[in-house]
C-alpha cells in the first residue's frame, strides 16, 4: 500500500485516484488527526459484498466447501435455472 500525507494528496488528488482505480491499489493518506485510505470502487464493492455473505448464517462454511468441490462435480452456468 502507497502512503502519502494529505499536502501532497492534495497537490495531486486526480493524480493519486486515477492510480487506485487503475490499479486497484489502496493509498494511505497520513494526517496529523489519524490516517484514510482511498479505496477503488471496485475494491470497495468487493469487501462490502465479502462481509456481507460472511455475515449470513452458514455461508462461510458454504463457500469453503464449494471451493473444494472439483469442478467435473459442478453443474455448469448455462445449465443453471435462474
């Protein structure tokens, strides 16, 4: 993770955000109140949904089986009513 302080965050905000969405990087942003970091939306979307389906009774241990499951044993997407 990149680390800056907000002087120069400021100075090249556009600069610093284009990079996190670019490359899904996180960027530390040090103050003198305490630290932020600016996250990709991306990256953001992707933690909400990962504490989300841990949050759901079960679900963990529903997808850490799923994840050992080979994938000869898996129905496939086009096969699959939605």
């Amino acid at each position: 993770m990149t680390t800056t302080n907000i002087t120069n965050f400021r100075k090249n905000a556009f600069n610093y955000v284009e990079q996190t969405i670019k490359y899904n990087e996180p960027l530390n942003i040090s103050t003198k109140e305490g630290n932020a970091v600016l996250l990709s939306e991306e990256d953001y979307s992707g933690i909400m949904e990962t504490l989300y389906l841990v949050s759901v009774p079960g679900m963990r241990e529903k997808l850490m089986d799923a994840m050992k499951e080979p994938l000869e044993e898996c129905v496939a997407e086009d096969a699959v009513e939605w």
